[in-house]
C-alpha cells in the first residue's frame, strides 16, 4: 500500500517522524509508544501532534492520535473511544429490539462491542459472532449460547475471518444481523475497509431474517475501498442523528428503515 499521507514541508522534522511511525503502525498508535519510539517526553509527543491536527493530518483521541482520513480503519480500542455517548445511545435502540431468546449475528465493529454490553441483561440469546470482545460480553451469562466463528484471530480487532469463519457462519440461520460499516455514501451505500469483512457481512445478511445497519452520524458521508454490497438488501439503519438529505434519499431509494436513537422514534422511509 502506498504512503497514506505526508508531512507539509515546512512541519518540522519530528512531525515527520510521528507521521512515519503512524504509518508504519496502520494509521494509529498511542501517545506513550510514540514518545518511546522517538526518545522524547510524551508533552513533546502531545505539542507536536496539535501542530498536525492543526495542518490536517492527524484526529487526537484519548490517549492516542491517528491519521485523518486514513484508508486503513483504526484499531478497535481506538474506535471505541470515538463518538462513545453516540455508539451507547444506538446500542442501547438495538438493545431495546432484540427480545429475549432472539437468534442474532453480531460483527466486529465497534458499535457492536457497546450493543453486545447492551445485550447483557438479555437471557437465552443465541449469538452468532466472529468478534472476541462480544463473545466476551454475552457467553456464560443469563443461559445465552454463544457460536464463534473460527479462524486466525486478527490482531487489530479479535475479530476472526477468512475462508474458515464463512464456512462456519453458513450453518446458521438467525432472526437479525447486525452490521457495523466503515462509511455511509449517499452514492455507495454501506461500506467497510477490509474484503475478507465485506464479504463476511454479506454472507451473514444472507442468513437472516431482519438486517440491521448500525453506523454513528461521523460515518455520513465518508468513503471506503469496499461496498458491502446492494444496499437493498438491507431492512433498517440504526444511527444517532438525521443524515443528510442526500443518504436520506439513499436509504428511501432502497427501502431502508431509518431509526434515530436520539429521537427515541421511527423515521418511516
């Protein structure tokens, strides 16, 4: 993969430094191993990364920094902190439609981890998953039976892929899919980065009776390389606040479902 972004030529040499360690670190890292990757003080570390996000180049989080608009999707535990009030007010609308002894796949995203922690007052789930950090969440708890997916372990998420966790999604049929995406496109539809993920979503959409999208409104209007897949396929988008008018017209073009947590009601297509 190509160089994602590089320093303006009047950032300083250290900037350019941070920004090569976060490439070389898939676009993000936290502010302590950059200090001792550069030899300096953590402060030096925080100074120079404001002078970036001054210019553009990089999002601060807590504890960490990552490079804007990089096309490589973030480590977990940095999604987990991004848009965090948005992603436990989304959980809490998916939580509030999964009833007791409901059948369910859940994904690796992020918004699905804090749906999973939603989920753990619920009994007798059956929860189909690739993601580590739910099977976490729900298995020996209130009577829940929970299937992972097998294969290699990814080291960015806990999530597992590839040719032996498909083969495995496809003994199942479940009630509801819930897919998190990397992007939401008035002209793509629902969008994710990596396509061993995309194709993993689109054969989970496959086996269920009800597909649900869950993406945070920071997800409007950004771009991925991969298009999960028509986005007609799908039956409802869960989110935080109104799209645009543009995704609005995306998802009444399809026929989606579009549910607002935060106005605690039903936006009909």
């Amino acid at each position: 993969m190509s160089e994602i972004v590089q320093a303006p030529l009047h950032s300083n040499h250290r900037e350019r430094e941070i920004l090569e360690e976060l490439r070389l670190a898939g676009g993000a890292s936290r502010i302590q191993f950059l200090a001792e990757r550069l030899a300096v003080s953590e402060e030096t570390i925080r100074r120079n990364i404001r002078s970036l996000e001054a210019n553009g180049l990089v999002t601060k989080v807590h504890g960490g920094v990552h490079i804007k608009d990089s096309i490589i999707e973030q480590p977990l535990h940095f999604r987990m902190n991004e848009n965090a009030e948005a992603k436990r007010m989304i959980a809490a609308r998916v939580a509030a439609m999964i009833q007791n002894g409901d059948t369910l796949f859940l994904d690796i995203g992020s918004t699905t981890a804090f749906i999973a922690v939603a989920l753990q007052k619920h009994q007798n789930l059956f929860i189909v998953t690739n993601a580590v950090s739910v099977a976490h969440a729900l298995a020996t708890r209130n009577g829940n039976r929970v299937f992972f997916a097998g294969g290699e372990l990814r080291g960015h998420d806990g999530g597992a892929f590839g040719m032996e966790a498909t083969n495995f999604l496809r003994r199942f049929n479940v009630r509801h899919a819930v897919l998190s995406v990397g992007a939401v496109n008035a002209v793509s539809g629902f969008m994710l980065h990596d396509l061993e993920e995309a194709e993993y979503s689109r054969e989970a959409a496959r086996r269920a009776e009800n597909r649900i999208i869950v993406a945070d409104s920071a997800k409007f209007g950004r771009s991925a390389p991969i298009v999960i897949d028509d986005p007609a396929i799908y039956d409802m988008m869960v989110t935080d606040d109104v799209p645009p008018a543009d995704i609005r017209a995306m998802l009444d073009r399809n026929e989606i479902d579009l549910v607002v947590a935060s106005q605690r009601r039903m936006e009909q297509r």
